[in-house]
C-alpha cells in the first residue's frame, strides 16, 4: 500500500479501470508487438480490494456486529 492517501476519485477510476479489463474477459492482449497478460483472479482480488478501501474513505464501512441480540421469550 502506498504511504500517501488516495483520493475517492482515485480509488473509483481504478475501480473502473479493473471493472474494464474483467468486463471484457481477456487475459492476454498484443498491440504494436507488446504483449500484456492479465491475471484475472488476481484483478478480482485487488478490485474487492479497492472497493472495501473506497467504502472506508467514504465512510461506509460495514462492520459485523461484535454481539448478537437473541430474544428467547
């Protein structure tokens, strides 16, 4: 992680980025003679990842409850 605050807006083009690259499904591109690879599993990962750390810096974290309310009457 890096050591300097990332922004809402940065976080969501990221997301969009990676958003991009799952949505079209390939895992290997070639343009100009360079070829790229994508590890899909690992972008999925890391857009999980980028949305729960969008959430914080929103401010919508969701959190399990730490107890449980049971009503046994």
């Amino acid at each position: 992680m890096s050591a300097v605050a990332r922004t809402a807006a940065d976080l969501q083009d990221a997301i969009t980025n990676l958003e991009t690259i799952l949505d079209a499904g390939t895992q290997m591109v070639t343009q100009d003679g360079e070829t790229t690879q994508f590890d899909l599993e690992g972008a999925s990962a890391r857009l999980r990842d980028l949305r729960a750390e969008l959430a914080t810096v929103q401010g919508k974290k969701t959190r399990r409850p730490l107890f449980n309310r049971i009503d046994l009457s």
